[in-house]
C-alpha cells in the first residue's frame, strides 16, 4: 500500500445511528465493524452499506474494548459494569458472561481459540480466562517485571515495594498466541507465556503508563502508545522454534513518533494491513496523524471538519487504505477513504471506456425494429427469474470457505429513535426511561409512581386536569 497525499484526504461518511461510541474494531475480513457505546450497546455495522446488522445487548454501562475472533463469528466486549461477553453473530446470543471483581480496561480473545481471553483490570491482577465451560477458569498473572537471579538477590526495599504496587493498563496476545504482553502503570512491558501463566522477559520503555499495545497482523512487529507522548514501534524475533534463550532475548525500540512541537499525547495507536504506517489520534485534538513506519516519517494529517470534536479511538481497515475514529465527545463515527475516479463503465454492463477515440462498428440487429408483443414478452420472462439478494459470492467478496458471514436481518433498525423515543399518542412522543425493557438490566423502579402517574398524564404538552388540582392543593 503506498500512502500519497492524496490518500485518506476527507471524511467520505458516517455510520447511521452509531449513537456514542466509545470504541471500534473491523473483524479480520474487514466487512464488518464492531462498535461499542457509552449505554453498554454493541452495534455491528456492515461496511459496504454503513448501515446497522445487529444490535448487541448485554452490558448496563460503557464499553471498553472489542475483539473478534479468528473466523468473525464471535465476539468479546468488555465493560465497565465488570462483565466480559462473549457473543455468537449466527443468532446473536451470547456464549459466555464472565463477571470479575472489577472493571474491565481491555480484553483480548485468543488468536485460535475463542474460548480463551485475557483482561486487564482495574486495580487488580490480569488474568487468563478459559471459558471453554459453562463455570469459566482464571488464572492470575502477575504485574510485576521478571528480574534474574542476581536482580531478586540484590533488589532494594524501594524497588520491592514498587514491584509490588505495578498494576497492569493493557494486555494482549502475540500472533501465534503462544504469549501474552501486558503493560504497567510505571511504563514496563511484560512477556507472559500462555501455557506456564509465568513472566519470562520484562524491559521498561517508559516511566508513565502503558495505554496501548497492538500487533501487526503478521504479528512481527507492534507499537506501544504510553502517557509519556511517545509512541514507540518493536520488532519481535521470530517465536517459530519456541526456545527462547532469555538471557540473551531483548527487545529494541525501532522507531519513536512524537509531536515535539505541540507536545501532543495520544488517544489510541493502529496499524495499516501490511505494518508499513502508523495511525494515532491525538488527545484534546481533532487529528490524525500518519507515519511510515521503517523511515518514521510523517506522511499525513487528517483533521476532522467539526474541529470541536475529539478523535477517540482509530482503527485502520485490514485490507483498504480506509481508517474509521469515533469522537471522545459526541460519539460520533467518521470514515476516511481515498477518492476515487470516477468509473463509467459501472453505469451499464455493456459500457466500455477507451483511452481513445474508436471507431465504432455497428452491429446488424441493433437497430432492429421489434414487435411491441415479442417485447413485452421478454420484459415478462425477466420479471419471472428470482433474484436472489441475500447470498453473497464469496469469490466476488474476497472471502474463504472458512471465514464466517453474519446471516442477513431484514427487521433491524437504521437508526437508534427506536431505542430512545416511544410513541404514546397520536403525534406525542417521550424519551424511554433509562433501563425500560431490558431483562438483563435489573428490575428496579424507573421512578416513583408519582412520577409515573405524571408522565401518564402528559396530553399534547399540557397535564391533565387531575395534575392541576394536585398543584391547586
């Protein structure tokens, strides 16, 4: 992919009824968006209509983080009301719901094995869990650096202590699976292996908190986004042979991207599909900004045009020079592409474009007259063939037999009115309580029955006299 200036020059569009999203995710196949929002909704977009597949409920509060699994069928969301859920898009039902003990910062499925995740938290250790069974299975890891020997020997009271206080922000998967790399609040990046649930490596890039780690999707290199203003890229060796030799293992920064003029710090970091660039939303801003990764380079800067709306979290397309950000503020979700020509040959089947003029040869029946009853005839017989426009052609689509499609809903809304306005007369509408008409949500009282007695009462702006003679008393 190579990125000019002219790639990624506008925000082309957004998402309908996207309400406010707090973050985003494409799955592997990139024909569908997962995007979380503030009131515990999940909504699935698909990319090549922007319009809403499915909606996801569950979850009574903010959504932290989404991650798909490797065939797209599956889906785990976390959130701040300390739940973890897995859902399956055949039905849209959920898996699993794991509850902890704390909120959730991040949850990361396994690369092979959706039934495998790891969760960052709140004031808490990370952990390892196996939902392979109805009654899930934690394993604790530990926050703390891996130290040798020589290091647990002569460690001082002061170092102690501060390993005994690191608590780990962010924690995910490499790209076999076979570790996990989580991130502390005192800048130190640990090495876990998933089988043994033990720390094998540790290096300190920073002295602030770790926000983010991703990897590429070749799983070779991955950036670091910490508090500092500093995003830095790494390159991991190669993991094929699985005898490691720690004492000799290191990892070297490759690159630093920082704004050294405005002293920017960074919301969220991505990847482009090949690892070549680097995306990061800037915090208190309405940037974006774009490096080349081997030469860390600037190359671009997308702005958004309502210049009061922050970037949130960024996400690059796995297969397309298309990035999508939500707003920190509004919630809203924008959409950058490249503008494209263009192509006349789409507005019939039978139109050709040429570089030049040619010479035309008419054909001997083209302007052949017809009868009006032959015509009609065949307009009839095209009408009769069924066209079929639920099935979708995976070789047209760039798919696999293996990768999983979300069967199609024809009774899912476009927007979200539905879900926030309730017709209660002809012409009158109200807002729906917070919590109404959902199971999971609890049972508790939407108001007191004054309360709900006066919104009975609500006829064409005015209140019922019976409300009248209560304020009269």
């Amino acid at each position: 992919m190579i990125v000019t200036q002219r790639l990624l020059a506008v925000a082309v569009a957004g998402c309908r009824g996207s309400g406010h999203a707090t973050c985003i995710r494409f799955n592997r196949g990139g024909d569908l968006l997962a995007s979380g929002r503030a009131d515990g909704t999940v909504i699935i977009f698909d990319v090549g209509t922007n319009g809403i597949a499915r909606k996801l409920r569950g979850h009574t509060r903010q959504i932290q983080s989404l991650s798909w699994s490797a065939n797209g069928r599956y889906l785990l969301s976390a959130s701040q009301d300390w739940k973890c859920v897995l859902w399956d898009l055949q039905d849209g039902s959920r898996v699993r719901t794991v509850k902890f003990q704390a909120p959730v910062f991040i949850a990361e499925l396994h690369p092979h094995d959706h039934f495998q995740f790891v969760a960052a938290l709140f004031e808490d250790q990370p952990v390892l869990v196996d939902i392979s069974s109805d009654i899930p299975k934690k394993r604790s890891l530990s926050s703390a650096p891996h130290r040798t020997q020589v290091e647990r020997e002569n460690v001082s009271e002061k170092q102690a202590a501060q390993d005994a206080k690191q608590q780990t922000t962010v924690a995910t998967f490499t790209g076999a699976g076979n570790y996990i790399f989580t991130g502390t609040r005192f800048g130190w990046i640990n090495m876990i292996d998933t089988r043994s649930c033990e720390t094998i490596y540790s290096t300190r890039l920073s002295t602030k908190i770790i926000l983010f780690i991703r990897f590429t999707a070749s799983g070779q290199y991955f950036v670091v986004n910490a508090s500092d203003g500093i995003i830095r890229t790494l390159k991991l060796p190669s993991f094929d042979d699985h005898n490691i030799d720690i004492d000799h293992f290191s990892l070297e920064v490759e690159h630093k991207f920082q704004d050294v003029v405005n002293r920017h710090s960074w919301s969220h970091v991505a990847f482009s599909p090949t690892g070549d660039y680097v995306a990061a939303s800037t915090f208190g801003s309405h940037d974006i900004y774009i490096w080349e990764r081997k030469q860390g380079s600037l190359v671009k800067i997308l702005a958004l045009e309502d210049d009061k709306e922050e970037v949130g979290a960024v996400e690059w397309h796995p297969e397309r020079p298309f990035i999508v950000a939500c707003g920190a503020s509004e919630g809203e979700i924008y959409l950058w592409s490249i503008q494209t020509p263009q192509r006349w040959s789409a507005l019939a089947p039978d139109f050709a474009e040429v570089e030049e003029n040619v010479e035309y040869v008419e054909p001997e029946d083209e302007f052949d007259i017809h009868p009006i009853e032959e015509l009609h005839k065949r307009r009839l017989d095209r009408e009769d063939e069924p066209v079929d426009v639920l099935t979708i052609d995976r070789k047209f689509v760039g798919m696999n037999d293996s990768q999983f499609r979300m069967p199609v809903l024809l009774d899912v809304g476009g927007s979200d009115s539905e879900d926030d306005i309730v017709a209660i007369g002809a012409g009158q509408f109200r807002r729906r309580t917070p919590g109404q008409g959902k199971d999971w949500a609890g049972d508790e009282s939407a108001g007191s029955g004054e309360d709900q007695a006066s919104r009975r009462a609500v006829t064409n702006g005015t209140k019922s006299q019976v409300t009248k003679r209560r304020r009269g008393e």
